[in-house]
C-alpha cells in the first residue's frame, strides 16, 4: 500500500487516534489504582511503556496531543506571574470550635438544633465527619469531564490561577471517570505527605536547597512556584471535600453522597469519614481521629463536621463568610514548655548536620518528649533559641518534635547564641570537617565515604549502574551490611566472602555468588566512573568524564588546586570547591587509595586538556523522547565523536535535539534561534562528520 495515498493516511491517522485514546484511557486507569486507590495494577516498566507509546503517537500526529493527556501533566513554561481568578462561588472559611473536648461537639449540635427551630424531642441531626486536612485549599474547574482550571483560595474571592502546576499533581485526573457534567467545580485540599515530606527536604538538604518547616509550608510553597518544572518534582497528593460552581448535574440528596460522586468520577476522597447521628456521634468520631491522628500518614488540623442533608445546609446559611452548618472541632494542642539543656547534632544519610534540642523531659500530647528538632541554623536565628532558654515545644501529628519558640520573659541575662559551626567544626560522628556553602541552609560533614552515618547512601551510589556499576546491590542489601558492620567503606565491598553474604537475610548461597561475581567484575573499570563513584558533591557524570579527559589521571585530579581544576570546560568556583574539599579531607584519600590497592584500576592517560574528534567544542543539548534512540544512547554517540552533552539550553548551545513532548527547553532554544535537529538530523550530523573524520 502507497503509504502517500490519501485513504492510506486517513486510516494511519485513524488507527493512531484510536490507540492513543486507549493509551489514555489505560494510563488513566493506572494512575487513578495507584495514585487514587493506592493499589498498583501494573509494573512501572510496562507503565512506561504505554507512556512512552503515547508520546511517540502524540509527536507523530501532534493533532492528537490533548489537554488530558498524560504526556501533558509537565509543560507549560515558567511563568511571570500568576493570573488572578475570580472564584464563580466564593470559597469559604469554617468556624473552629475553640472548646476541644467532647462539649466542643455537643455545642455546635445545639447551635444546628437551634437554628433550625428543632425541638429536644426532634430526632438527631445527620452529619458528615471528615478530617481536616493539613494543607492548602484549592478549586478545580472541569468543564465536560477535563480539567481547565485550577485556582488557589486567595482571599476567598479571588484567587490565583495555578493550574500548570496542579496538572503535575498525579492524584488529580486530568479526566473525570465516567458521565460528567458540563461543568463541575470540586474543592479540596493540596497536601504532602509526612514520608514525601521528608524525602523531599531530604533531597532539599542534599542540593542545598531551602528546608520546608513542615508538610503545609512544602506544599503551599510548591503550588506558588512559578516555574512547573520544579512544581513537578514536588510530590503532591490532594483530597477532595467539596463543591463550588456545579451546571447540568443533579445534585444528590446529602454531602456524603456528593463525596461518594466524587471518588466515582475519580477524584481521591478520604476513607476517614464517617455519616453519624446527633452529638454523640460527633464526639465518638472526634475521638477515634484523635486516637488514630498520629498513625496517619499526613498531618491534620483536626475533624471538620457538616450537616449532611444539602437542603438543611441551605435552610442554615452564613453569618458573615462562615457556614453555619459547619464546624472545625480541633484537639488539645499538643505543646508544653520545659527547659532546653543543649543542643547537639544528627547527621543525616546526606552528611546534613541537624540541629537537635535536649530538653528536660516533658510529657507533650500523651508522650514524654526529651529531644526535639531545631531544622537548622537559619531556624535557629529566626527563633532566637539559646541554650538555657524554656522553650515552648509542639508535637505535631508528626512524631519528631519541634522546638516552637523560646519563652522570652523567662530568659535570665544574655546567654550566647547558638552557632553549629563554632560548636560542632567536626563531625561528631566521623570527625571530619563541617562546611556551610555561602548561600546553604545546611551544615553538613565533609567526611563522604568514610562517615558511618552518609557510607549507606554513598555505597548505593557507589554501586549505581553508571558508577562501578555492581549488579545486585540494592538498598536493603547495603541496609544490611552496614548494620551488621560487615562494610563500612566501599573497600570493604572487595574484601566480602561468601560466608558473610550468604547468612544475610534474603541471600542464599547463589545470590552471594553472583554479587561476589558483580564486584569482581567492577574492579575494572574507567577513570570516569571511578570519578562519578566517590559521590563528590556537585560532580555529576559529564563532570566526572570531563575530568577524566582533562587531568588523565587520578593523581594529577587529586593534587589539582581550585585554580587548575576550573581549567575544565563548565567547572565553576563552586563545583571546584567542592572537589578541592573532597581531596583535601585526608579519609576520602585513604578510601582512594585502599580501592586500588584492592585492585580497582583503570586504564590511565596523559592529560588531554580538550577532546580531538569530529564534534569536539560542540555542545548539545538533549530534549524530549527520541523515536528510537534512547537519551544514554544518543549521549555517547555524540561524546564518542567529542561532543558534550548538556543539561540546560544557553547561548553557549550548539545544538538542541528535540524529540517529543519536548518543553520549555525547545522554545528557549527557538527564542535563542539555535539549531534544533530531530534524531534524523542528529544521526545525519554524526554519520557526516564521521565521513569527515
Ligand atoms: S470545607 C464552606 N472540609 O479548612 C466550607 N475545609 O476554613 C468550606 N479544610 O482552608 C471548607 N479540610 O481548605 C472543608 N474536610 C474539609 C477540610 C477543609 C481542610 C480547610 C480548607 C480551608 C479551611 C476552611
């Protein structure tokens, strides 16, 4: 068949609507069990398949490229601003209930019961009791199932318009499931979870980024980043717990079956609500939470309570912005004051110092409380916290305590601030040096490699696929052998028998042979990935590789001064400093030098300065997915021909490859006017310049 003929393409066109709707229709399927139900229907390898599958359908027919499709959740550019939005249905606030016992519960009853005339021998009110979730409240408009629009609160009346970023929220369907109405605004909350949470500051501390005090600071601060690149990389979750602008719907009977409505459109509700009955059953389901609240996954501000039947929510109304048919009923606040005795360190996996506080014992929300978290130096300062100080401390839902404030008027005489590094100029796990880059929140301990408290992080780093490359030795492996003391530093790593291993849990005697196999096989192996393996901070594999090239050998790396190591083509002050640190501290070298006497070796060189090779000086830039190439197999094409492949699109860019669902990077590169070449185009360059060579 002429693949030209019209017929021929009007069915091509046809076969790839239609597959790429199903594509759809599945990855929406896989991300409402996982994200929504949180029960995973399929493996992550097959899942990005599909994905895959549907950009490359998308890049061929860009027709096809719709707003609710997945491959869309990440693209907008980094905006100048937010746009305003004005909220159809105003987005209210909820009354709290400052009594947080039980009575709390029987006083808003009364208040509903005398609002709606009811008399003591009227039957109970119906409501329905649900969490109060910790985070900031957002609307999201769907017109004909598809979200268009997402705005934050604002002042009730107006908010911002954040939709590019709440695309990236993978709980929120992009499509509604199922018949829905023309338009439909549903109301919620954005929140992190507490275990997001920490692996986000985590990573946060680990590229010296700003630490979030708590979940709700994280989240709120996410949803106003302009740029939804880093939005995206936040992550997310939403709970929905209401309406605001409805058309063509009929509205059910009672507020549990508009959230029941909600989670069958595909929204994610929480499974924590309950319908109960008058005041009695208020006061039972305040208590439940509160008996459950710190075994929750996230952080809650208390229980909300809402009349349930809509047509008596009508008949109660507002007084001022306030429902009068619904209530926030919190819990005792869980703080106390006691008396701070010092202050001393945690070292994180990242090697990030974290200030801890010592406090007498004090009992704090049903537990006894004697050291709390002080997050770090600038948390310090901006408390004004010294040690001697009484302190208030706040036991959130989350289990790490937190020094909340000093109490001033309680303070005797000036007692010195508190600064990390005049106290702690070591590590007071490794003794290696303590170092805080200039514009870092975080101290953190230079020990690398050899510091106990970073060497589980650093071995699994050590043994990635693109460093040594040791098949096999995943995370509880490493979690294992650290515990047990079995390997401290990656030395150690070439010094394990089969003994050891095969008495690990999960390991038989096979397993340890093909691990012991795997380590053998990483004694040899490249300048580059040697580089990259030691996990110097800021020294990624291009860098690793660039170093490489340019000093030849691992001597010459290791006496380089901050002058000669900025030599290197895209090493900077800062990644120069970081080397320099990292071979100034004499355990890291010792580490060096036990790996090879260990046996790890490489194939040494003069130095080289710069690449010869038909690309060599010519910088690419990599975007989007490429129809047949992968991103590691384009990269080394070009570096083999002494291209160099970068992470973000400048002046300085020769060229962009662009495959699908490229982003912002592709219109940078159009705005700069560089050359932009399809795989095609790439592949053409380097077969010439191999003719040329
Ligand atoms: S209902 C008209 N339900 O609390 C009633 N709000 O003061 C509108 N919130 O910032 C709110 N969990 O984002 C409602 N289950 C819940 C909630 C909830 C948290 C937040 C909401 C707003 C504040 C209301």
């Amino acid at each position: 068949m002429d693949p030209f003929n019209d017929s021929g393409r009007g069915d091509a066109a046809a076969d790839a609507a239609a597959r790429a709707a199903t594509l759809r229709a599945e990855i929406a399927r896989h991300d409402h069990a996982y994200y929504v139900l949180d029960a995973p229907t399929i493996p992550d390898a097959e899942y990005d398949r599909l994905f895959r599958e549907l950009q490359v359908i998308e890049k061929a027919h860009p027709a096809l490229r719709s707003a609710d499709s997945p491959t869309q959740r990440v693209g907008g550019r980094p905006l100048a601003q937010f746009a305003a939005v004005r909220h159809r249905v105003p987005m209210l606030s909820i009354s709290t209930e400052t009594d947080t016992e039980a009575s709390g519960a029987f006083a808003f009853d009364a208040r509903v019961r005398r609002a709606l005339g009811l008399k003591e021998e009227d039957a109970a009110v119906a409501y329905a009791a649900e969490l109060k979730f910790d985070g900031l409240a957002i609307s999201l408009r769907y017109e004909d199932g598809v979200l268009v629009q997402a705005a934050t609160r604002g002042d009730g009346e107006t908010g911002e318009d954040v939709t590019a970023n709440v695309r990236t929220v993978k709980a929120i369907p992009l499509r509604l499931l199922g018949d829905a109405p023309p338009v439909l605004e549903v109301r919620g909350e954005i929140y992190l979870r507490r275990d997001d949470f920490e692996r986000l500051n985590a990573r946060q501390a680990e590229a010296g980024e700003k630490i979030f005090v708590n979940p709700r600071n994280a989240a709120a601060g996410s949803i106003r980043q302009l740029d939804p690149g880093i939005a995206a990389r936040r992550p997310l979750s939403f709970f929905a717990y209401g309406l605001g602008d409805v058309a063509g719907w009929a509205l059910p009977a009672t507020h549990t079956e508009v959230l029941d409505a909600l989670a069958a459109f595909g929204l994610p509700v929480c499974e924590h609500r309950a319908q109960v009955c008058g005041a009695a059953g208020l006061a039972a389901f305040h208590e439940s939470v509160g008996a459950l609240r710190d075994t929750l996954p996230f952080d809650i501000d208390g229980v909300v309570y809402k009349v349930d039947a809509l047509a008596l929510q009508q008949r109660l109304g507002f007084v001022t912005r306030e429902p009068r048919w619904a209530v926030a009923h919190k819990y005792p606040a869980q703080e106390a004051v006691t008396l701070l005795r010092d202050i001393e360190v945690q070292v994180g996996r990242t090697g990030a110092l974290t200030p801890v506080a010592r406090l007498e014992p004090v009992f704090v929300g049903g537990v006894t409380v004697t050291n709390a978290t002080l997050h770090n130096q600038d948390e310090i300062d901006r408390k004004d916290v010294r040690i001697g100080d009484w302190v208030i401390v706040r036991r959130a839902g989350d289990v790490i305590p937190e020094v909340v404030a000093p109490v001033l008027e309680r303070r005797s005489g000036e007692p010195p601030r508190f600064v990390l590094l005049d106290k702690f100029p070591t590590c007071p796990v490794c003794g290696s040096h303590v170092v805080r880059g200039e514009d870092e929140a975080v101290a953190r301990c230079t020990g690398g490699l050899f510091c106990p408290a970073q060497r589980k992080q650093a071995l699994l780093h050590f043994a990635s696929r693109r460093a040594m490359d040791i098949e096999g030795l995943g995370d509880k492996l490493v979690d294992q052998l650290v515990d047990a003391a079995i390997v401290k530093t990656p030395v150690d790593l070439y010094r394990l028998g089969v003994l050891a291993l095969a008495n690990l849990e999960r390991m038989g005697e096979k397993s340890a042979q093909n691990l012991l196999m795997a380590i053998e096989k990483s004694r040899s192996t490249t300048l580059a990935r040697f580089i990259f393996a030691l996990g110097i901070r800021n020294v990624g594999e291009a860098t690793a590789r660039d170093l490489a090239r340019h000093f030849g050998n691992l001597d010459a790396l290791v006496a380089a001064d901050v002058d000669a190591l900025q030599q290197v083509p895209d090493v900077g002050p800062i990644v120069a400093e970081c080397i320099a640190e990292f071979f100034a501290e004499p355990h890291n070298r010792e580490v060096i030098e036990q790996l090879r006497a260990a046996g790890v070796h490489w194939a040494e060189g003069e130095p080289q300065g710069t690449v010869a090779g038909a690309l060599a000086g010519k910088t690419f830039v990599l975007t989007g997915t490429l129809p047949t190439l992968s991103r590691d197999g384009a990269k080394a094409r070009i570096e083999a021909q002494g291209g160099k492949v970068a992470g973000s699109v400048s002046k300085k860019t020769h060229y962009v490859v662009v495959g699908a669902d490229a982003g912002s990077k592709l219109d940078k590169a159009q705005a700069l006017g560089l050359a932009i070449l399809d795989e095609d185009g790439l592949r053409a360059l380097l077969n010439e310049s191999d003719t040329n060579a």
